[in-house]
C-alpha cells in the first residue's frame, strides 16, 4: 500500500493513493487553512470509520442477517500536549434492517473491533475505544 501527498499551497494538500484515488487535506486556520477540506486527524477518524463500518456490513451480509443500513458516528478526544494523539474515540453505529437481535449487531461489531478493523486497533494503541449502538428495524408490517 503507498499513497502520496502533495503540498498545493497555502495549507492544502492533495493525497493521492495507491489505488488511484485523490483526496484534499487541509491544516486547520489557527495554521493557515480557509476550513475548505478535511484536516489530516479527521482522515484518520474517516478512515476508521470507513474501516469498521465495512466490516460490520460484511460480517452481517455472511451472516444472511437482513441490514440494510449502517451508520457509524465516532466522537474523539484527543491529548492536550504534542503530540495531540487520539486519547478516546466512542462509536457509534446505527445499523438498520429487518428482524436484525441485538446480539448479532454486538457480535459484529465486536469482530470488527478486536479482529479485522486494522485502523481501530490501530488506533486503540494510544486510545481507549467504546462502543455501542441503535438498530432501527425496517420490517414493514403488514
């Protein structure tokens, strides 16, 4: 895996990945940025989300459980000194479908944080990680 970053002025930075996909990053005002892209830290919090999300979808679409949405809003601290790390992250998921138990959505998102989401336990190196979550049932009653 490899990617690229550019400077493109002032505060600005185009991100080029591997994979052929670019994305803007922007420092934040207090250091010159205009607020016109995502900072660096929200990349990584993005990608985290991006990262486990995919994971509780997967596991559950194996499962044959019925989701047809999910949301993850992740809520971080971060270290008062440099460097400012990520000191606690909550998530949480929204996840929808039909007939989905409780149990089944803590099960995948339980394999999702200490198996196959790198960039959680990643991140779970410098932070405490806590999660929970909403179902929201789309079963249509007749």
């Amino acid at each position: 895996m490899e990617c690229t970053v550019k400077w493109v002025g002032e505060a600005k930075f185009l991100a080029e990945t591997g994979s052929g996909h670019s994305v803007v990053m922007e420092g934040a005002g207090d250091l010159g940025g205009k607020n016109q892209a995502p900072r660096p830290m929200e990349m990584i919090l993005l990608g985290a989300g991006g990262c486990t999300a995919y994971d509780v979808v997967l596991i559950l679409k194996r499962g044959r459980h019925a989701v047809d949405g999910c949301e993850v809003k992740l809520t971080a601290e971060r270290a008062e000194a440099d460097p400012k790390v990520f000191t606690k992250i909550h998530y949480h998921y929204t996840v929808s479908g039909r007939n989905l138990k409780p149990e089944t959505v803590e099960r995948a998102i339980k394999l999702s944080a200490d198996k196959y989401c790198s960039a959680s336990i990643m991140l779970g190196k410098t932070a405490e990680i806590t999660h929970d979550f909403t179902i929201v049932d789309t079963t249509i009653s007749a």
